[in-house]
C-alpha cells in the first residue's frame, strides 16, 4: 500500500502523482484553500464565573456543581490548579458541556482498539455510526466490513462516513458492497466533483476524525484509522510480503461510555446533515443515557469552515495556563507561531514542557518541517524526544496533572485550519494519572535531542528542514 507524503490533502494519502507532477498537484491543491491564518494568541481569561455541569439528568445546579468541584478538589491534591483549568474550560467552551458521570478507558495501539471496537459492534442492538479518515480494503478493513454487514443484515442500521482522500487507495467497488448490504454511506467532500452533488466542492477540506458510536451508548475517538497499519502493536513487529520486517504503529483511542456519548453522536449527526447524506432511517440514535462513572469530559468537534478550531483554542488556553507541566504527544508536529510562542512562554516562566515525537514518519516533509522547530524549543529549554522503533500516530495531550485531550487532531496548520477534527477534554487527576503513566512508557521507549548534538547536524540535515519549512502552511 503506497503512503505518499501528504501535505494539502491530508497526511498519508496523496493524489498518486509521481516526481515532478507530485509537486505542481500539491501546489494547486493548496492553491483552492483561502489564506487563512490561525486565530490570534489567546489572552488571559478574565475571572471567570461558576463552572456549569451537566449529568445524564440535565444541566447540575450552581450549588451542586460546586460541591463537585470541592470533592475534586480533595481528589487531585492541588485546589487551585484544578479550579483554574475548569475555569477556563468553562470561559472556552460554552456551546460544549462539561458532562459529568462518564467512564473513559484508554487503549493502546490497533490490536487492543479494533478488539474494543469488534466486541461493541457485535453488542449492537440499534445503530452503529463510523466516521473514518481511512478504511483500508485489506485484512483489518475487511473483517470490520463483514461484521458491519452482518450487523445490518440483522437489523441494526449501520452508517459509514469516510473521506475521499483518506480512501483514494480503496477500491469503490469496497463501498459498493457495503451499499448493496443496506449500510448508508457517505463520501465525505469528494475528489472527483461530479460526485459533490448539492454540496460544494472542497478538495482541500477533509474530514480527519475517526469517531465510531454504537448504539448512542458507547464511543470510540483517537488517531487510529482503519488500516492494516494497526495490525500489529508498537512494541512488536509484522512480516509483510518479501519477508521484511515491519514495525506497528502507535497510536492512542479514548472508549467513552456515559452521558458525553450523546454529544459525539450529535457530530456524527451534524457531518452527516452538512455533507448532505442520504436520509437514515428512523432508530434509537439518542437514548437516554445514565451515569457510567466519575470522568468529566468535554467532547470538542472543528469544523473546516470555522472562523478558528475550538480545539486549537483549548490547547493554547491550556497550555498558557499551565503551571506544572505540558507533556505533549503527537504525530505530525508543524506548530504555527502562536503554539511556538505557547510552548515557549510556558517553558520561561517555568513550567516543565516536553514533546514526545516521531523519530520516523509517513510524511517526509511534516517530519523535516517539524525538525525545523526544534532550534528555537530547545533554546528556551523544552525537551523533546523522538519515539524509536515505531511510526508514532498518537495526538494526546496532559498538562498539569489535571487536564489532558485525546483525538484526531495533530499540531500542525492542517489540522487547525482545513480539517473537520474531533477530541476529548478530560478533567480531574484520576484519568491525568493514567495518561501520564503512558507518557513515560512512550517517553522510555524515546531518544532525547541533545541541543548541542542538534547543533552539530549536518548542513543536509539543515537543507531538508529548510526545504520542509517553506510548505508548513499546507502541512
């Protein structure tokens, strides 16, 4: 399976045009988006008003969310780094609730998620809603299609949105047999415009989330696609065809049961209602839900027309917040200015800022655009690590001991500016404790760069980052 270089189009799947004809594609690609920057660096938030929570019951009284707050408080040690990570929270997002009485498990890599994603899929009872960046024809993406239509053909209504440049290697005839089975299918922003129907043509916005909600009950989000990539774990290899050894992929997914299920089953419904899919038939999409646990989450959806990604914003906002730590994983790291001057004023009023990233990608030059960066981190004294061994594909985020963020979304200008992303924001010590237990798992597994050692690159090392550099903005 080639995987290209992807820069205006989406990382890992590119228009498949060789050499010279690579490049004009990319550039004219490119050329059809608008020059959007992204939004201004975010201020400090004024003092903020009580933080409002909902339950599976509804919206939670003032007195009763403070009584929450208070218990929280207790549970994480540190009151006021708490309070002021729910304060801002709440100053940010105010069309998302923070939704209390959730239950969040965290999976590691492809064989632990598809297996969590296999054993909801056979539970299902109503529905099932699959939004992919990628859905591969190979092994892993044909047992999720047979099992998919297996569901259907018993009754539960399956609905599938994939994007048409993630799946431009996936034969159509792969989406036809899945219509013919009874699934909807929904082709997100297509590449070939007589198929954009009513909707408008936008090559260079694509839909990068990979969402899969099951029966309105339960939820999976992250960076993992449907892909033989995920076959195997980071911490194991795979024989492919020739006999050649293969590295799995790293990767992060949040399984979310609770109340916040029904907010990520609203933006399934609500790309599915902008692309102008066919009409669903009628079935419980939104039953009433209980409380499953004791996880505050915020699920938090961009969309590519914003005017700026409420993603982006809480990232930023956290991080400028910050008085602890900023730790830091993800898979393609192309940080506009305001990250830059984020991650760098944390880091100088001294907050302990560390990024985990890749040590090889499946995009040259997101790699080298994000190498170009690291003079000017590690001068302000930011470590940075560059995870061995693996193809790291993970987007997670904990800051503070308190706050942390799993989903689709990478640190670069794509994400933030042209593609529809989806993540989670998780607030309290309890979940932060489990995420940065794995962070210094992948940290371990990591090479730090030495700012000296980097100084002493090589003048073609310096070239590759150079070159990267000038094409971060379709990155």
């Amino acid at each position: 399976m080639r995987r290209l270089n992807s820069s205006a189009v989406g990382h890992s799947r590119i228009l498949p045009f060789p050499g010279l004809f690579q490049w004009l594609a990319l550039l004219a690609i490119a050329s059809l988006s608008a020059c959007a920057t992204p939004p201004e660096t975010v201020h400090p938030i004024p003092e903020a008003g009580p933080v409002a929570f909902e339950s599976a019951h509804g919206p939670v009284s003032t007195q009763k969310s403070k009584q929450i707050i208070d218990t929280l408080e207790d549970a994480s040690g540190d009151n006021a780094i708490l309070k002021k990570h729910l304060a801002v929270e709440e100053a940010l997002n105010q069309d998302s609730p923070l939704v209390l009485g959730n239950k969040l498990s965290l999976l590691q890599d492809g064989p632990a998620t598809y297996a969590a994603m296999f054993a909801a899929i056979r539970a299902a009872r109503h529905s099932i809603n699959l939004e992919t960046y990628i859905f591969d024809d190979g092994r892993i993406g044909t047992e999720f299609a047979d099992l998919l239509l297996a569901k259907q053909a018993s009754g539960v209504q399956v609905n599938v949105i994939y994007d048409s440049v993630g799946c431009l290697d996936t034969p159509a005839e792969f989406f036809d047999r899945l219509r013919d089975g009874g699934i909807r299918i929904l082709e997100f922003n297509p590449v070939n415009p007589a198929n954009a129907h009513k909707r408008k043509w936008r090559l260079n916005n694509r839909d990068h989330r990979k969402l899969l909600v099951v029966d309105g009950r339960i939820a999976f989000l992250g960076g993992i696609n449907i892909s033989e990539s995920y076959s195997s774990g980071s911490f194991s290899r795979s024989t492919k065809k020739g006999g050649k050894s293969q590295v799995g992929w790293r990767d992060t997914q949040l399984q979310v049961e609770g109340p916040v299920v029904a907010e990520l089953q609203k933006y399934f419904m609500d790309t599915w209602a902008r692309q102008k899919g066919p009409p669903l038939p009628e079935k419980h999409y939104f039953p009433k839900l209980v409380t499953e646990g004791k996880d505050i989450v915020r699920a938090i959806a961009s969309e590519s027309d914003e005017p700026a990604s409420p993603i982006y914003l809480t990232l930023l906002s956290a991080i400028d917040h910050a008085e602890r730590f900023v730790h830091l994983t993800n898979a393609y790291f192309v940080p506009d200015p305001h990250l830059v001057h984020a991650l760098i004023g944390a880091a100088r009023r001294g907050v302990d800022v560390q990024l985990i990233l890749p040590g090889k990608s499946d995009s040259w030059l997101v790699f080298q655009a994000g190498r170009s960066h690291y003079t000017e981190l590690l001068r302000a004294g930011i470590r940075i690590y560059e995870r061995r061994d693996t193809v790291l594909h993970a987007k997670t985020a904990s800051i503070d001991g308190v706050w942390a963020t799993i989903g689709s979304t990478n640190l670069d200008w794509r994400s933030y500016l042209h593609n529809d992303e989806i993540n989670a924001v998780i607030l309290g010590a309890h979940f932060s404790r489990q995420m940065e237990a794995m962070f210094d798992q992948d940290r371990a597994a990591s090479t730090l760069i030495e700012p000296a050692r980097w100084q002493r690159r090589s003048p073609l090392q310096h070239m590759k980052e150079w070159v990267a550099r000038r094409f971060e903005y379709w990155l």
